[in-house]
C-alpha cells in the first residue's frame, strides 16, 4: 500500500469531517504536527475534539483553529499560553476535559493497545476523580480511565522509511508515539522519507503498522520562550 503523499491537504483528503475526535502529537510547540493543522484549518473542517497534551499558542499549532472556533472540545494537560482558549473557556465557548499528562499519554496509549480502560491513583481526592469509578486495590483508592480511540492521529516524526516506520528526534518524540497509536487513521508528516532498509531496527521508534499516510515538508521551528541573560557591560 502506497502511503507517500504529495501534501498535506492530499494525504488527509476523505479523511476529515465535522465533528471528529482527533489525536495531536506534540509538547508546546515541540514536535507538532504543523502542516496537517494548517491543512486541517483551510479545509474549514469544525466542532472538532482534540486531544492533545496542549493547544499550542495563539498564532501556531491548535491556536490557529482556536481562532478560526473550529474546535469544540480540548481534551489536555496544559492550556497555558494561549489567551484565545482562555478567552474561549472562560466564556462558555470551547469545552475543556483536564487530564494529568501521564493519564492522558497511557489513556492515548492505551487505546493503541486495545486496552478499554485501566485505574490509576492520580487525580483520586480531586475534581479529575468526579463521576469516574473508584475501586480499592490492596487498600488503596484508584479511578478509572478510559483509553482514547480517535477517529484521526495527527503527528510529526524526523524520519520515516516509506513504509512509515517512523524515527522521532529527542524530546519532540513526546506524546507523538502515543497519539499515532490511537487513531483508526494515523497521518504523519516528516522532515525526511529514507529508502526502506535505511533504518536499523533499534532506531525506529514506531513501526509502520500503525502509519497509514506519509507526507514530508519544511518545517519552523519556533522557540516557545526565550529567556536570556543581560549582557555584561565592558
């Protein structure tokens, strides 16, 4: 099966409609798939959820559909950053589900395995606890999480061979992997395609069953904050 596309409208064409759930890789600005969301935002395709640790900010990454409202539902860890969402939360506008990140990336994970659900101590005592199942285990309360199955992953990878085993530089590896696993669709998009037997079996990753779409494109890769020190005066 072909997976290589030309672009990014191309690689998510009958893939998008209203009203989907979607899975975003990503941390920050780091590691995310920015060409499918551009594409995701000239397709016009709204009352999206995402899931995703974050909504990037206000002029990159989910921001940019934040500004558009095509999104309906954020399902994240961490919402700072951006005052479009909280302008949006705040008014009723845009619905939020908070998740403590490693619930979120095993809830992502999870769904990839095929695993319904699982109970974790974190969040019991707190409001993530509210209208969940509580069980005790050798004494000790735990809830339990659903895991994520999405209609789409979107991600971004270093590398990928053409038959979508995919290699992930350093920290923008993040929650890349799991959002690929959980998707009925996986779209990735890439800094390089290398020949199949180009890539040693302890480099990859992510293996290529889980990559049904390919596209490789240029990239910016923003700073999300810059902190300096004052130059010393001679």
């Amino acid at each position: 099966m072909k997976k290589i596309y030309p672009d990014a409208a191309t690689a998510l064409d009958g893939l998008l409609s209203d009203g989907m759930f979607i899975a975003a890789g990503g941390f920050g600005l780091c590691g995310i798939p920015e060409l499918l969301l551009e594409a995701i935002k000239d397709a016009g395709t709204k009352d999206l959820t995402f899931a995703s640790n974050n909504a990037g900010v206000d002029d990159f990454g989910i921001g940019i559909l934040l500004q558009t409202r095509q999104v309906k539902k954020m399902i994240s860890s961490y919402v700072g950053e951006n005052a479009e969402f909280m302008r949006q939360y705040l008014s009723g506008e845009l619905e939020l589900e908070f998740n403590p990140q490693g619930t979120l990336a095993e809830r992502m994970r999870s769904g990839g395995c095929g695993i319904p659900g699982f109970y974790t101590k974190t969040g019991v005592g707190t409001v993530i606890a509210e209208g969940k199942e509580h069980k005790e285990f050798d004494g000790q309360t735990y809830i339990l999480e659903r895991g994520i199955v999405a209609d789409l992953s979107i991600v971004k990878a270093w590398k990928a061979d053409e038959t979508g085993n995919l290699v992930f530089r350093k920290t923008a590896r993040n929650f890349n992997p799991p959002a690929a696993m959980c998707g009925k669709v996986c779209v990735v998009e890439v800094e390089e395609i290398v020949p199949v037997g180009s890539l040693g079996a302890d480099e990859i990753h992510l293996p290529g069953i889980y990559v049904h779409r390919i596209i490789q494109g240029e990239h910016e890769k923003r700073i999300e904050q810059r902190t300096t020190r004052k130059r010393e005066t001679a």
